[in-house]
C-alpha cells in the first residue's frame, strides 16, 4: 500500500534554476574526463597506430625488396642456365665436327684399301688367268695324249 501511495503522487518536473547547475556540472565533468582521461588514451591510441603502420611499412618495404632479391636471382640463374646450354652445344658441335671428321678419316681410308685389295685382286686374276690358259693348254695335251693313246703334236696356240 505504501507503494500505491507513492505511485498517487505525480512527480512534475518542472525547469527550475537547478537545471542549469546541472548542465554546467555535466560540461564540467565532459571537459575534466577528455583532460585527464581520453587526450591520454586518444594518445596512446595513435602512438600504437603510428607503431603499427610504421612497422607495417617497414615489413612492406623489407617484403618488397625481398622480391625484388628473388627476382634478380632468378634472372641470373636463367641467365646462368643459359649460358650453360650455350657451352654445352659448343662441346657437342666440337665432339660432332671431331667424329665426323674421323668417320670422314676411317672412310677414307676404308676406300683406300678397298682400292688397294681390288686393284691387287685385278692382279692376282689377271696372273691366275695367265697360269689356267697355260696350265690348260698342257692339260689339254695331256688329256688329248691319254685319251687318244698316242702323242700329239702341238697345234698353234696349245702346247
């Protein structure tokens, strides 16, 4: 019942010269707390992002210079490796023009003891040519003297 009693009475809030002290209190404490509380927080919040965005800066700058690292070593290892190619089809051309110019020696050579063993096989036939004409003639004699049983006289070209 005490509550009804209460809640019977309007409670008129009527403007009065207590407002204004209130108002000037509020000001006061709103320019009190950004003195004493939220300059200094307000300051401490922009050293740490100046901290942060120098050291982010700083990684950036150190990432790209990394990069820029990486991509000069891969151009000289291209460069490296192209360099390298170019030596190795020099020694291979050399190795090339070397065989060649041994299998040009061996050829050479193979066709000159091709000419060599023709030209002496053309001789040999020759002189074996020479020898069955002279050794068939005397084999004809002798074969005509067997058969015929009596000697027979050398005709020309025969003996």
């Amino acid at each position: 019942m005490l509550l009804l009693g209460f809640a019977g009475s309007p409670i008129q809030l009527v403007p009065d010269g207590t407002l204004l002290l209130h108002l000037v209190l509020i000001i006061a404490m709103v320019a009190v707390l950004n003195v004493t509380l939220l300059r200094p927080i307000n300051r401490i919040l922009e050293e740490r992002e100046q901290r942060t965005k120098g050291r982010l800066s700083e990684a950036q700058a150190t990432l790209a210079a990394a990069h820029e690292r990486l991509r000069e070593y891969e151009r000289r290892l291209r460069d490296a490796r192209a360099e390298g190619y170019t030596l190795m089809e020099g020694e291979r051309a050399v190795r090339d023009e070397e065989r060649r110019r041994k299998l040009a020696e061996v050829k050479a050579e193979i066709a000159q003891v091709l000419s060599d063993e023709k030209q002496r096989l053309s001789i040999e036939g020759e002189e074996a040519k020479r020898e069955l004409a002279a050794g068939a003639g005397t084999a004809a004699l002798a074969i005509g003297r067997q058969i015929l049983r009596r000697p027979i006289t050398g005709q020309p070209g025969i003996r």
